[in-house]
C-alpha cells in the first residue's frame, strides 16, 4: 500500500504549483476533514499505473453524451444476458463455425418468436379487457 501527499502528486506531475496547486490542496484539506472519521488522522489513497486514465473515464462517463449513447448498449445487453441465461447461446451442441453460427440464427428466431407469441397474447388480454393495444407491432417497410 502506497500513502500519497501533495508533494507525491506535485513530484510526478499530476499537480502544477502556482493556483491550481493552492485550490487543489484546499480542497484536498477539506475534502480530508469531510471524510475522516474522529480519531482518523489520515487516509491511504491506493494508485495503480491506470489511475489517471480510470479517472477520465469517470469523468467522460458523466457526461450526458455518454449516457445518450449508452441507452442502446442497455437493449442490446439484457437480449444477449436473455439469449446467454435462457437459451444457451454460449454452448453450441455442434462442431464448426457454420453450424454454431446456424444454431445460433435458431437461438435468436426461438427467442423472437417467443417474444412475439407473447406480444400477441399480451394484445389479445388487452382487447378482451377493452384497453386497446397501446403501441403497435414494428414492421419493416
């Protein structure tokens, strides 16, 4: 475990002296006072070779950019988890690259005609019940 001072961060070039240098160890004074429990007197702070780049991309994954372009990997990895978890798409029964890859278009016809069985299902509940279907089946032009 490596213990990390200002001085450490100003030696390897994370800090420059000068403004930033005064606002950083401000805030790094303060943030250490909000932090500490009574009778702490310090905290270890563990940096690895990456530190910097993880840093970034935290800081890049809070950006509203980022989130917009995440929602389409949200879909795409609860179908893969579905397809993984539900109709073993990771273990091919067969030999060869053509007939995993043809089990595989299997898996993902099974698991969208069960999707849309239970689509129609769903629509007819709701006409029984008189509420209309609230969005349409999407069909390819």
């Amino acid at each position: 475990m490596v213990k990390i001072t200002i001085e450490d961060l100003v030696a390897a070039g994370e800090v420059v002296g000068g403004r930033a240098f005064d606002d950083l160890l401000g805030r790094f004074v303060d943030e250490q006072a909000e932090i500490l429990d009574k009778g702490e007197r310090d905290r270890m702070l563990r940096v690895n070779e990456h530190h910097t780049l993880t840093q970034a991309r935290r800081k890049l994954m809070q950006t509203e950019e980022f989130k917009k372009d995440m929602r389409r990997r949200n879909g795409i990895e609860s179908t893969q988890s579905e397809l993984v978890r539900g109709y073993g798409l990771r273990r091919a029964r067969y030999r060869g690259n053509k007939k995993t890859r043809l089990q595989n278009y299997f898996i993902g016809a099974a698991c969208n005609i069960k999707r849309w069985c239970r689509r129609v299902t769903w629509e007819a509940q709701q006409a029984a019940a008189g509420i209309g279907s609230i969005a349409p089946i999407a069909v390819p032009a």
